[in-house]
C-alpha cells in the first residue's frame, strides 16, 4: 500500500490529499528515508512525520485491506513510538 494511502487509512493523517501534500513537501520519512508518494509500505516500517511541533515516530503493525479502518482499531495497525 502506498505511504499517502496508508497514512490516511490508518487515521494517522486525516484525509489523503493531506497525507500526499506531507510527503510532496518532504516532512514524511520511512526507515529514515524521505518518502515519496509511490513508495509502499511494510510491516515492521518506522514512519517519521515532521510536524512544526516536532517529530512523530510510528510503526506498522498491519497493512488494511480496506480503504478505512475504525478508529477504535487503529492499534492493530500502527503503534506511536516514542
């Protein structure tokens, strides 16, 4: 699954045309790597997202099969790292 797709499935990111503008302007990294938008997602992946705040650090748990997942579900597929 794509990185911007992903994001937004996982309600990490809220809408995908958010998540496709953080990864175009460079604030979304994985495994430490500047993502671009085409690069796909694996289980075991470290995502780094650059807010102005400071930095989030996630892991992927699972990829969803669907274009949404609940938000009470979102445990089983990403964990915040601290």
């Amino acid at each position: 699954m794509r990185i911007d797709k992903w994001l937004s499935a996982v309600n990490v990111i809220k809408r995908r045309t958010i998540a496709s503008d953080m990864v175009k302007s460079n604030v979304v990294s994985i495994n430490g790597i500047k993502a671009k938008a085409s690069k796909n997602v694996a289980i075991g992946d470290k995502i780094t997202i650059e807010y102005l705040k400071g930095l989030k650090h996630y892991e992927v748990l699972q990829i969803p099969t669907t274009k949404t997942i609940p938000k009470s579900k979102k445990d089983e597929y990403v964990r915040e790292l601290l």
